[in-house]
C-alpha cells in the first residue's frame, strides 16, 4: 500500500493520476490532515499496512517565509520528520521532495547532490531541516531535490505567464537566475517507476529536465508557445531585467543549475529536455481545456 501525502497539490495530482493508471493501491491525504500534528497522522494511518509514503506537501510561500520562519520550519521540518518517523515504525520506505533553495546560487558549475548546502533564505534552509531530518531517521529514503516545477494541476510560473499575457503589452523577466524547469509529470513518472518496481537504490538526487536556461528565456518559451496554440493573440515584449531591478523579500539562487548524472546512472533513467517537456504541457492542457 501507498501512502500518498499532498495529493491535491501540483506534483501530487499527477502522482495520485499515475497510481490509478497503473492500478496501484494508495491511500491519499492533503490539508485535511496537518503533518505538523503526529497525533492526527498516527490516527489516521493507525491502521494500515504502509509500503511507501510519498510526500508532496510543503511550505512553499518562499516570500512569505521570511516572515513566518516558525510555519515554514513546522511544515518543512518538524511535519517532515513527523512522517519519517511513521516510515520508520511502519518499516516503509519514503520518498520525499525537496528544492535548489538549499543551495546559495553561488557557485559557477551544476550543483552535484555531494556539493555543500547554504540556503540564503529562511524557506531554503526549512527545506535542508527536513533533509537532514529524513536521512537521520531513515536508511530507506528517496530525497529528490527539484526546481522551477511547473505542471498542468495548480499554480506555478507557467500559468502566471499565460495570464499576463492577456493582460500586458510588456513583461519583465529576470534574466540573470540559471536553472532547469522540473516538469511535474516526469517527476510523477519517475516516482510512480520506483514504487511499481520497488527500487531500492535509495538515496538523495536531484531531478529536473534537461537542458539550461533562465526565467526569461523560459518566459520568451512559454510565450512561443502560447502564440502558436493560439492562447494569446497579443503582441508582448518580453524584456530581460536583472535580479537587482526585481526585489523579492526572499534572496533566490543566481545559479541552481542540478547536475542530473547521479539520477540517469543509478535510476537508469532518461530525461527529456524542458522544451521537450513544455510541449508536452501545452499539449496536456489543450486536451484538458
């Protein structure tokens, strides 16, 4: 039995899709039940017999954060070690999500999943607590650490970019942050291959799409696309800014570009480029429209 914790969330919606394809048994919770309250999650898993927990749920507000570091540090920390601990009692192996807030962006080549952490904001460092509480709680983990997760289920900056097109003549993009988009699907894929397959080659990864770029050359895609799928019949320019000219209460990484080598050896998996990935978005949400 699969336990799926967020599954109304982004990523979690397409996990819990990809377990009723696959005709997997689960059982599904989200807000209904706080991570944060063990008593609550004790009550409800009690009673069954649990292989795998798969946990989508998050803090994600990473402006916010800054202001609420005590939610942040509950959810993303305490409520994380709260189901590592349940995995451990229950003898279940977990699979975990985690983000390139860890890193500080500082340094010039991909990160590699050995590189030391240094998270610049109150969010990036919630989510390296609830790393470290998994691997001191567990052996048998999956942390798959992601970024720029965009998908067809919930917000993210893709659909930010659809809505702003019909309502500006001219968007500024930030030009100057180095990433990968993470399409939630193939992420969902890959998960839902680890528990069909009950592969164990346990361990902290990191997954995005292939493929390097920046928010604004991932606007200017999104925005192609969006032409030609006829979601927008505006003329919009798309301007290049820097960091400095966009302030955000929360410091992001200048660089979180996640080397992938680790995941494609030891998962023996490959991985399609975020253009690839993105076509594949606007092809979902066209059939889904």
């Amino acid at each position: 039995m699969i336990w799926l914790i967020g599954n109304r969330g982004m990523l979690g919606t397409d996990i819990e899709n990809g377990l009723i394809d696959n005709y997997i048994d689960f059982i599904a919770t989200d807000k209904e039940i706080d991570i944060a309250d063990d008593d609550a999650l004790r009550k409800y898993i009690k009673d069954y017999y649990i292989d795998w927990i798969i946990n989508c749920s998050a803090y994600t507000a990473v402006d916010k954060a800054e202001d609420e570091r005590d939610l942040a540090f509950k959810v993303n920390a305490e409520g994380v070690l709260n189901i590592a601990r349940i995995a451990k009692e229950k003898n279940a192996s977990l699979i975990h999500i985690s983000t390139d807030y860890v890193f500080s962006g500082e340094k010039d080549g991909e990160y590699k999943e050995k590189d030391a952490a240094g998270p610049k904001s109150v969010y990036g460092l919630s989510k390296l607590q609830g790393e470290k509480n998994v691997m001191d709680m567990l052996d048998r983990y999956y942390i798959f650490r992601v970024s720029w997760l965009f998908g067809v289920h919930g917000n993210n900056f893709v659909y930010t970019m659809l809505r702003l097109f019909k309502e500006r003549d001219e968007l500024k993009v930030v030009s100057d942050q180095y990433g990968s988009p993470t399409y939630s699907r193939d992420l969902a894929d890959l998960i839902i291959s680890i528990v069909k397959n009950n592969v164990k080659n346990f361990g902290l990864y990191h997954f995005t799409n292939e493929g390097r770029t920046n928010w604004h050359e991932f606007a200017a895609a999104i925005y192609s696309r969006a032409k030609k799928n006829r979601l927008t019949e505006r003329e919009v320019a798309i301007l290049p800014i820097t960091t400095a000219e966009y302030p955000t209460r929360a410091e992001r990484p200048k660089n979180s570009y996640l080397s992938k080598d680790k995941v494609k050896k030891k998962l023996g998996i490959k991985i399609r480029s975020w253009q690839d990935a993105l076509d594949d978005f606007f092809k979902k949400m066209r059939n889904n429209r």
